[in-house]
C-alpha cells in the first residue's frame, strides 16, 4: 500500500470518527491549506494562471461555503449572524483574489479562518 493510501485511509476515517465540532476544526484546517496553497501559487512567478490556483481557491470557497449552510441563525443569533459575515467576506476576497489573480486579498481571508479555527480548538478538547 502506497504512503498516498495510506494517508488517505488515515484522514477518512479521521472524518468518519470525528465529532461535529471535531470536524468543524478538520473544515478550518481544509480551507486554510487551500488558501495558503493558492497564495504561494500566486505569489510564483508564472504560476498565477495555473488551473491549481482556481482549483485551490474553489476548493476553499467551497468549504467556507459549508461552514457557513452550517450556521443556525436563529439558535446563534449573534454570533451565527457575525459568523456569516465573516464567512461572506472571506468567499468575497476569495472571489476577489481568483478575478485580480494576485494574492492580497488571500492574506486577510486566511488569518481570519486561523483565527476562527484558534478559537475552536480552545474549545474542542483534543
């Protein structure tokens, strides 16, 4: 068995096994790797026009996207709404980033998905 399956078999079954707010983090994590993956792609010259950077960045938005079908506004009042808008920014720049294909807009996006993932992983025991 190759080291690609076996890594693969490892994070299903991590997803399989994992508890709501375990996968919450797993998300956070997912949407900050393709961030950073099409930020450094964009920052390499002659690689801003690779179809990798697009698949990244959809890839993100895509997950951003989930988390944010995930919020219930009604029971988290607040702080479902703030989550939202966080949410609506970040898939705006992702947007923004992908059009302008450069990545500034990347920059901000990814330092609030650390930060929203910080805050749960100091509330989801390990």
């Amino acid at each position: 068995m190759s080291y690609a399956n076996v890594a693969s078999n490892y994070r299903r079954n991590a997803i399989l096994n994992a508890s709501p707010e375990k996968l919450i983090i797993l998300l956070y994590e997912g949407a900050i790797q393709k961030l950073e993956r099409a930020r450094i792609e964009l920052e390499t010259p002659g690689q801003t026009h690779s179809p990798s950077v697009g698949e990244n960045l959809g890839k993100a938005m895509a997950i951003i996207g989930e988390l944010r079908a995930s919020l219930d506004l009604e029971k988290g009042q607040d702080v479902a709404k703030r989550l939202d808008g966080l949410y609506e920014f970040c898939i705006d720049q992702i947007y923004k980033a992908n059009l302008e294909r450069h990545s500034r807009a990347l920059k901000p996006t990814i330092q609030v998905m650390k930060t929203l993932k910080e805050a749960w992983d100091e509330i989801v025991p390990a």
